[in-house]
C-alpha cells in the first residue's frame, strides 16, 4: 500500500480526456496540483519512545518486530481519508506513531498491553491501515508517546468446522488473503469492501464494515458468530452459540469498538461454500425516486440478489465517463442499478427470475449483463481515481448514512445541500448500495476544486453534511465508523446516557486510558 495514496502505485491511473473535460466544465479545474513531497523528503516529528521502552517492547515481542525509523513510522501516521492524503502529501511537519510493533499472537499482545499501561504509552491497533475516519490517528491521550501495533502476523486461517459452515480467521488476514485460505477448502466468506484488497478481518469487526455483496451475505457483523479479544485486564472469548438468551450480546461491545476497548485477535464467522453459479443484470431506472422503489420492493420482498445497488443520475453520468477509467458501466441514461446473484444453479435462477420480476413492474428497463459484469470488473478501482483527481487540482471525498426508506429522500436532499452549501459548485454523486426491508444507506461522493487550504475547506464540508445527517434523522455512520472524524456527533446518535455506558466499559477494560485515545468514545 502507498503511503500517500492509494493501493498498488502500479494501478495509479492518469485521467482519461473525458474525465479531465468533465473536471474543466463542472469544476473549471484545469491544472495540476503541487506534488508532494517524496517518503524520505517528509518531516516527521521525532519519535517520543525512548530507548528503555523500546527495549521493553522488543522483550516483549523480538527485536525484529519492533522500530523507530521513520521508514516504519510513516506508513502507520494515519488512514486513507482525503484528509489523511493531503496531510501525508504536506510539506509541514506531521505526526506519526512513535513506535511500531508487530506481535506474533495473543501472548505477546497481552505482555505489550500490559507494558503500554504501566510504562503509559498509547496503544492504536493497526489492521490494513485503509480507515477513513481518522480511527489511526496517531493520538497520545495526554501519555509519552504512541505506538501502533500492527497486526499483520495474525494471518492464519485457525479452524474451518465444514459441518456449522464457520470458520476462524486471524484478524490480520487482509480480505483476499482470507478468501483464499478459505477457497483452497471451497469456502468463501463473501465480503467485498471497496477496500477488499487491503482490510484486515480484525479491521472489518472493529469498524462494522459492510461489503458490496451485502444484501446476500450481510454486513460483516453478521457474519461474526464469535470473537476473541485481548485486553488490557484480559482475555475475551465470545460466541457460544448461534444464538443465546445468555444477557446482552458482549460480541456487539467489540464489533464497532474500533481498538478503544481491545484488541480483536481472532473472528469466528459464517462462511459458505464456493457459488457454484451466478448471473448478472443491470438496468436503467427513469430516476432516484423510482429507483429507489424498485429496490425497496426487491429488498422488502426478500427476492435475494447477492448485490444490488442503485447510481443517482449525477453518478451515472460520471460512470458513463468513467468507463475507459476504471473499466465502469457503459452509457446509460436515468439512474443505472446492478444486480448480481450467487448460489446454486437453481437459486441464481429463482433469485434472478423474481428479482427481475419485481423491477420490471416498477418501470426498470434491462440492460442486460455487461453493464453489471464491467461494474463488477472495476469494482475495487475507483479509489485510484481520487488519486488521479487530487493530482489534477480535485477535491474528492465519500461520507455515508443511512435511514429508513420512509426519510431517505429528504436525507439525500438534506445532505445534498449541505455539501453545495459549503462546497458552492462541487458535483454531489449518490448511490444506494446496502439495502435493508426497513431502510438503506445513502453514500456520497463529493468532487470539488481544490481551495487554498483544502483541510479546512473539506472540514466545513464535513462538518456542514454530519449536522445535516443528524438533523434529518440518519445515522452518522452506516458503514465507515466513528474514528476522530464522526466522534463529533457520538453523542447526537446514542445520547449522553450511550455516551456514559461506553465510558464506564472503556473504564473498566482500559483503566489507564491506553487504547486508541481520541477515538469513538466522546
Ligand atoms: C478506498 C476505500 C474504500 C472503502 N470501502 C469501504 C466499504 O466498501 N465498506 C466499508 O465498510 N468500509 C470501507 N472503507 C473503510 C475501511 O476500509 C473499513 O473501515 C475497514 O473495515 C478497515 O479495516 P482495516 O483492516 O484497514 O482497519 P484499520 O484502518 O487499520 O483500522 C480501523 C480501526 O479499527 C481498529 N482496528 C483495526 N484492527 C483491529 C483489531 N484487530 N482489533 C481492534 N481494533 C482494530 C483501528 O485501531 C482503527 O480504529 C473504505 C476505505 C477506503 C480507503
């Protein structure tokens, strides 16, 4: 993963001729942005660690595992938000981890928590690093110095009980890694975040992710049947059945915990065996509205695509212009839907006859199937275009929602004018892409010209779109987490009563305040 950017820089893209056209029209950016500087050019602030701690931590993990050096340091300073970007491409001194530390098991992260609280040093657990919500800011908590404990070596698939359909994985095995430890045995777990490529499992159970093939999968927290967690006063094994009338379900204090109250080690989840089939279909809805509908009625009927997502008309348009880009959908008008199913030979083609059946009786036209396979093909390549797109002079960001389909329109249109209100002229794409019987989630993507000062110019915007979402009665997050970014609005979403229940767990778990400081707790 690049440090300033997204991904493999083999698959960084140049803007198409169409894109750049777009940008000029739209946006009148025409030129380049100022480069970055190059890794070895950034000014990291000095390591805070001292030598007697960095000592205690290689005791506690080998020395091979521990670092200082900046090399180490820099990859570690953050997440992948755009502001995360532009901070790392800055020439200003920034912050990083003042240590990073990569245990080999629960042991090892037992002794490094238990040397963290006593020596004081701040611990951010690191999964993929693809957080874009500031969870991996590199906050101190008022302690000496911080360390990011990297979670990579956590890469094994631990057991796959055929017979329950579970499997237990490491929670740093990075989402292809993990499919491909379970496909060797015919298994897949079948959760596809745009981020897929670099998310750890660990990363995917902290945040609450929700993948791309959600509607026929889940979101990953309900795929989780048991999790284990080290903390700083012990160990954690949860999930003892599928279902349980034990209490309230401690699973749920971890799933979305985002490293402030342990450290997830090991996830327990349903998988399911390798589909044996699957079918594709797009179409073109006359608008939102209507699409919307369409997939309300799809979703509410339980008909069971494997994924279905819906483009506004704004993000269909750039799609159509994205086309030689990223390999998106080719020219639609309206507003584009893919759908996508999975299973046997049998399900597929229930699943798709009665999908089909109810989109065509809200007015959806076919596409056919090369729409929804190219979407598919392009799938985990549009990050790279925001690449491209901050290189051009374009401010390009994503912030989600969801609500109950019964508010979802004024949600849109609330938050929609939030980001032109404070963003005047950028574009406003949206698309629906979980979907639930009760309501579905709103994402956004915003593309503007780049201001002076585009940190504080995105903040307005942030800040402007996270009180539209509060006031039009959405969630601050459905997928992305709260990290520093949305801590902001914790206690709109769960009160101060919420707020003080999270405190008195943290509390009691971390006494010494040393798990990811700054972050989701308010
Ligand atoms: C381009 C792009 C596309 C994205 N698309 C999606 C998407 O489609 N769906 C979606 O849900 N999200 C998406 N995200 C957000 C992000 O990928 C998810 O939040 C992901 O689950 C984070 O996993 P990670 O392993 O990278 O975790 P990290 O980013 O490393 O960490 C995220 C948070 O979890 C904590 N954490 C990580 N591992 C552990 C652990 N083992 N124990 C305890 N705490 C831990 C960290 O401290 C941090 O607070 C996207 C991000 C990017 C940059």
């Amino acid at each position: 993963m690049k440090w300033d950017a997204w991904g493999d820089p083999a698959l960084a893209k140049e803007l198409s001729a169409d894109i750049k056209g777009l940008l000029a029209a739209a946006l009148g950016v025409t030129g380049d942005a100022t480069p970055g500087p190059a890794a070895d050019e950034v000014l990291l602030r000095p390591s805070r660690i001292t030598p007697d701690d960095l000592k205690a931590l290689a005791d506690a993990v080998g020395e091979d595992h521990v670092s200082a050096a900046d090399a180490d340091r820099l990859p570690r300073a953050g997440g992948k938000s755009t502001p995360d970007l532009l901070r790392r491409r800055s020439r200003e001194p920034q912050d990083a981890p003042d240590a990073v530390v990569l245990p080999g098991g629960e042991d090892e992260i037992a002794a490094v928590l238990a040397l963290c609280a006593e020596r004081r040093l701040a611990v951010v657990p690191f999964g993929g690093g693809t957080s874009v919500v500031g969870g991996l800011d590199p906050e101190r908590g008022g302690h000496g110095a911080v360390v990011s404990l990297d979670l990579r070596r956590l890469d094994r698939l631990l057991d796959l009980d055929e017979t329950s359909g579970e499997a237990v994985l490491g929670a740093g095995l990075t989402g292809p890694a993990a499919e491909a430890l379970l496909a060797e045995r015919g298994y897949e777990l079948g959760h596809y975040p745009q981020s897929f490529r670099y998310a750890t499992i660990g990363g995917f159970a902290a945040t609450r992710s929700s993948g791309q093939d959600s509607a026929g999968y889940g979101r990953f927290d309900e795929m989780v049947r048991g999790l284990r967690v080290v903390t700083p006063v012990g160990v954690l094994d949860l999930g003892r059945a599928p279902a349980s009338a034990a209490g309230p379900d401690l699973r749920e204090l971890f799933l979305g915990s985002e490293g402030t109250l342990g450290v997830i080690t090991a996830v327990r989840l349903r998988v399911h065996p390798l589909p044996a089939a699957k079918a594709y279909e797009a179409w073109s809805l006359p608008d939102f509205a209507t699409g919307t509908a369409a997939l309300r009625a799809v979703e509410q009927q339980g008909t069971g695509p494997t994924v279905i997502r819906l483009s506004d008309e704004a993000e269909t348009m750039v799609n159509l212009a994205m086309t030689e880009q990223i390999g998106g959908a080719p020219a639609v008008t309206g507003c584009l839907a893919v759908t996508v199913f999975e299973g046997t030979e049998d399900q597929v083609a229930t699943r798709h006859r009665l999908t089909r059946d109810a989109l065509l009786a809200v007015g959806a036209t076919s596409l056919g199937e090369q729409p929804a396979r190219a979407w598919e093909h392009g799938r985990f390549n549009a990050p790279y275009l925001r690449d491209s797109l901050l290189g051009a002079g374009a401010l390009c960001e994503t912030l989600e929602t969801a609500t109950d389909w019964s508010r979802l329109p004024q949600l849109r249109a609330a938050v929609t004018e939030a980001l032109t209100g404070a963003l005047p002229g950028a574009l406003v794409l949206c698309h629906i892409s979980h979907v639930y019987p009760t309501g579905a989630s709103l994402y956004f993507t915003v593309v503007a010209a780049l201001g002076e000062d585009p940190l504080t110019q995105w903040a307005a915007a942030k800040r402007a779109a996270g009180d539209a979402i509060v006031a039009a009665g959405g969630t601050i997050t459905h997928h992305h987490a709260v990290g520093a970014d949305h801590r902001p609005w914790m206690t709109d979403e769960i009160g101060d009563l919420g707020v003080r229940i999270l405190r008195a767990v943290k509390a009691e778990l971390d006494p010494a305040g040393i798990l990811n400081p700054g972050k989701l707790i308010p």
